[in-house]
C-alpha cells in the first residue's frame, strides 16, 4: 500500500495509530506542497486528539522556494495541526528560515486544539482561498492564501470564520505581530504565492440569546453562507447556478417542503446565541441529479467545534442527522465532497431545525 492510499484516517484509529499520512511524498516546490493542501480539505472530520493527519514533511528551507513560499508552507500545515518535521539541514539554514520555523504565534497554532483541524472555509476562484481553524480559548486563526501569480485581495467575516454576534473583533497578523480592530470584516492584500495569518478575537458584545422555540434554519436570518455551485437556497435544492432555479427538496422518495439545498463545498452560519439545544435535519443528496451521482460528508460546527458528520452519502434515502448543540453561539452546516470531486454534489438539508 502506498503511504495516504486505502484512506487510513478511516481505519488507522482502530488500528491503534495516532498518526498517518494522508498523501504521497512532498517535494520542494509550490505546486507539489498545494498539491497535498488540496488533498486535506474533507480530512478535517477525522482528526481529533490522539488521531492526527499527516500531509508530509516541511520542505521550508531547502531551496526550492521562496521565503514567502515556506511561510505559506509553514502556517497551513501548522493549520492543519500537521506534525512539524523538519526537513531541512539545521546546520546551515539561513536566517529568515529560522525565523520562519521559531514564529511562536505560528507553532502555537499548530500545538493549540480547539476541537477540529483547520479546514478550507471558501474557495473564492482565481487562486484565492480563506483557511480557518478554532482555538481552545474561543479565537479562530484564519490564514488568507494567494496561489494566483499576482498579488491580490482577499476577503472574509468574522461571520464566516464561525465567530458571528459580535459588536467588533480584535486581529493579530501572526507574521507581523501587529494588532488591529474590525466591525467584522476581515480584508487584506495577500502577495503571490503567500498568505496573511490572523489570530481574530471577539472583543465586541454580542448580540442577543435566541427566544425558546424550534426555528426553521431555512427561515433564518443567516450570518454567512458559501456554496460550491451557484447559491445555497431555501426551501429549494441547488439546481443550477442561478438563484431559485431549484426544485422541490427530495431525498430518495421523501420531499420536503422546508430545507436548505446546498452543493459541495458549502457552508451555512447561523446564530444560536448559546440558547439553543438540539439542531436535526434529514440528509442526503437531492433526486434531481439522478442515480449513480454525487458523494458527499455533512458535518454540524458549533462555535467552530465539530459536534457530528456522516459517513459518505450518496444517492438514496435521507439519514436523520442529529446534533446536541448545548452552550453554542454559532452553528455552522458545512457539505463536503468525499474526496472525488464536487460534480453532481447536490445535498440537501430537510426539514433542517433547530430547537432552543
């Protein structure tokens, strides 16, 4: 077997391993190292304490990259709680790669456990993607990456990094180590082939607990949402790119008039506001793309937290996904592929409720 063949995430626990690797050997370069980031997006579900994912070894220092390059390197895999194997020559390494392996704020990421292991949160297109891993203490580290060979903005929200309802929020750029404040918006110029990494803090107060009652999440005013194909819809499944040109919910042969229609990779931020108990939907994938299509996990996030996933779904009846959610301020549904591409990837949410 080939090292990251036969997914050992799935079975390496069982196993008594603690650790794996979930790809093929690095190389030095840019292309080899977001070739395997690539590969660790989904993985985010099978990684918890005792049970860590291994994309490989650092290259950051070898040669075959910029500086900006192995700082990228270095903060994503710290990100994604990745061990931190050196694999440079200590002896004759230059200054600034010392500096990038000895960032503290970078190598606490990677040694903090929040409760998941950062994930991409949106793919914005043209190269530009928005990272994001909780912190123990309530934080979010967020890393913004420019793959595109110019620099560019890149955007994100407090909303989207899970950490909605707050008045304001504190930053600090973890390359840098300044400090700044923002109402929610989180924005900056990222150079080509780098990142900006940011430990972002509510300090803001926040807005009010959710009023007992069970609560269509479809009726919902939503903090933030991202789809993987045209929009997230209400009470619609996904169709296609335009917005409501979805159909009726329908898992196997059950429809649903109330729901979310989401497509891989998605997310949707809601506000529970730390009142709310139980979240319940019926999942899987939406009649209209046919038999014999799409494959994709559902997971449920409270403040960030994964709280539970399915196995891969694919086409046939709905699975009754329930979710304790206790104590938590935000509750984010995210849909991911099971690794084989997005194609047909139409997942619906039925009936999906949440009660306070």
């Amino acid at each position: 077997m080939r090292l990251g063949e036969e997914s050992p995430w799935v079975f390496g626990p069982g196993t008594g391993g603690s650790l794996w690797r979930t790809t093929g050997d690095i190389s030095d370069s840019w292309s080899s190292m977001t070739s395997l980031l690539d590969q660790q997006a989904g993985l985010e579900l099978f990684s918890h304490p005792d049970a860590w994912n291994d994309p490989d070894m650092l290259e950051v220092g070898n040669g075959g990259m910029t500086d900006t390059e192995y700082r990228a390197h270095f903060s994503l895999w710290a990100l994604l709680n990745a061990p931190l194997i050196l694999g440079n020559d200590l002896r004759s390494m230059s200054a600034a790669t010392k500096a990038i392996i000895t960032n503290p704020d970078v190598v606490a990421v990677d040694q903090d456990w929040g409760g998941s292991q950062g994930r991409r949160m949106r793919d914005l297109g043209g190269g530009l993607q928005v990272w994001a891993k909780p912190m123990s203490d309530g934080s979010v580290t967020a890393v913004l990456l420019n793959r595109s060979g110019s620099a560019a903005t890149i955007t994100t929200s407090a909303a989207e990094l899970g950490l909605g309802g707050s008045s304001s929020y504190g930053l600090k750029d973890l390359w840098s180590g300044t400090t700044s404040t923002t109402s929610g918006t989180i924005s900056s110029s990222v150079p080509s082939h780098g990142v900006v990494m940011y430990r972002v803090t509510r300090s803001g107060t926040l807005a009010a607990p959710r009023a007992a009652g069970t609560y269509q999440v479809s009726d919902l005013t939503w903090l933030a949402d991202s789809n993987g194909w045209g929009p997230v819809e209400r009470d619609r499944s996904n169709g296609e790119q335009a917005a409501g040109d979805g159909h009726t919910l329908t898992i196997g042969t059950t429809t649903y008039a109330k729901g979310v229609g989401a497509h891989a990779d998605s997310a949707v931020h809601v506000w529970l506001g730390g009142t709310c108990s139980r979240f319940t939907a019926d999942v899987g994938i939406d009649s209209e793309v046919g038999s014999g299509h799409g494959s994709v996990r559902f997971a449920v996030y409270g403040d960030g937290r994964l709280i539970t996933y399915t196995d891969v779904k694919s086409y046939g009846a709905a699975t009754n996904l329930v979710a304790p959610v206790g104590g938590a301020r935000t509750l984010e549904l995210r849909v991911t592929d099971a690794r084989d591409g997005i194609d047909y990837d139409h997942a619906d949410w039925g009936n999906a409720s949440i009660t306070c």
